[in-house]
C-alpha cells in the first residue's frame, strides 16, 4: 500500500553543490542544481531506503525514484547532467558502483558543473 506524504529528503549516494544559505554564497552550480530539483515538486515519486531511513538533520533519507527502471533514479538523473557528485555515505551503498559511472560520464562530457566548475 502506497503513502503520499510531505517531507525534506536527503538523497543517498549524490552531492549537489548548496545554494545560497544562512549568510553562505552559493557554490558554484548551486542554483542550476536547485532549478533542477524543482522539477520534483508536487510530482509523485516514489522511495526506496538503505540501512537507515533517517539522517543526523531527521531528513528522510532515500533513493528518488520517477520511474520503474534503474534510469529512473533522479540521482542517476543528477549524476548524469553533472547536477551532483558520486557520494558515497557509510553503508548505503546499493547503487554505488551504478552512481560512479555516471558520474564517470558525466566527467567525460563535460556536462553541467564539471565544464564550469572545475
């Protein structure tokens, strides 16, 4: 049975570059990440979790999913556009090794931040 709920998730295994916060500037692709991101709001997704469903801030902490195929992560999605870094945290590691090659061919495309940033 499926839940529809309202809730900050922290997505397991990327990185984006923050946005502008609490008297921070914003890092380099910040705000390109974020405009992406907005595309999730008010659409139905669904979550998968790993070995804890919250972290240290009591985020959700999760896999986006928009779709039915393993390229219907939204990480995957990030990580390919060069939106996010690979970002592996303690033991949630189940796509991992899928995230590192995206973010492998993100690098040699030289999308989003990787032309920009570095």
């Amino acid at each position: 049975e499926s839940e529809v709920f309202d809730a900050n998730v922290r997505m397991i295994g990327v990185d984006t570059p923050e946005i502008a916060h609490d008297g921070m500037a914003a890092e380099c692709y910040g705000p390109e990440a974020a405009a992406f991101n907005e595309q999730l709001v008010d659409h139905l997704v669904w979550l998968t979790f790993d070995n804890e469903c919250f972290d240290r801030f009591d985020r959700v902490l999760a896999y986006v999913h928009v779709g039915g195929g393993d390229g219907d992560l939204w990480e995957r999605q990030l990580l390919r556009r060069g939106f996010a870094e690979s970002f592996p945290v303690g033991d949630h590691r189940q796509y991992q090794s899928m995230f590192d090659l995206d973010q492998q061919a993100a690098l040699m495309s030289s999308a989003g931040m990787w032309a920009v940033c570095f």
